[in-house]
C-alpha cells in the first residue's frame, strides 16, 4: 500500500505544478505560445470577440472580482448601450475589465481602440 501511495504522489506531482506550452516542450511561464515561425503559418493571440450588442445581452452581473482582467476585443460598437460596465466602450478595440472600477461594479476600460467614426 504505501507502494502505492508512492507511485500515486510521484505521478501527480508534476501536475501539481504543470506549465502549459504551445509549441513548446519546456514552457517559461504559466501559458508559453511559441511561433511556428513558418511562413505560411498564421501566428497570433485571438481573444474572444464580441460586439458591443452580445455584450450588453450577458448584463451587468456576470462579470465581477473573479473576471477582472479578462480581456474582450469588441468588434462593433453600434449595437448595445453603454450603460454601466459598458460605459467606457466607445468604438472597436481591445477591451480590460477592471473589477475595482465604478465602486467595485466594473468596467470595462481601453487597452487599444479605434476612435468612433
């Protein structure tokens, strides 16, 4: 049993403090995307996209203190409103929630936008 017991702590442990590579056999850091530097190979980090419309239909309760920092690239800001969480959204771009905004209610905030036309 202690065998056992042994084999079961040994084999899980790198679990424990598993790193995630792409492209990688020994990541640097948490998530490690590495390019395939091929040229016909498309490189690069798709964030979720959303217009400002089907953000407005999630409301203002969903995102909260355990979203803060996640990250949305808005890619129409005609539909939808602008209210609460939303107040910040003016045009398309790459969006940051920050969960410690507006008394702790949340916006979310440019990192990279276009201005509206």
């Amino acid at each position: 049993m202690k065998k056992l017991m042994g084999l079961i702590l040994i084999g899980t442990s790198p679990i424990a403090f598993a790193q995630v590579g792409i492209n990688t056999k020994n990541p640097k850091a948490t998530l490690d995307i590495t390019a395939k530097k091929d040229a016909l190979v498309i490189e690069g980090l798709l964030p979720p996209r959303l217009t400002l419309a089907e953000l407005t239909e999630k409301g203002n309760a969903l995102y909260g203190a355990e979203q803060d920092g996640a990250i949305i690239y808005i890619t129409d800001a005609s539909g939808g409103d602008k209210q609460s969480q939303r107040e910040y959204i003016d045009g398309k771009g790459l969006y940051i929630f920050d969960a410690e905004a507006a008394n702790k209610e949340g916006r979310w905030m440019c990192v990279y936008c276009y201005a509206p036309i």
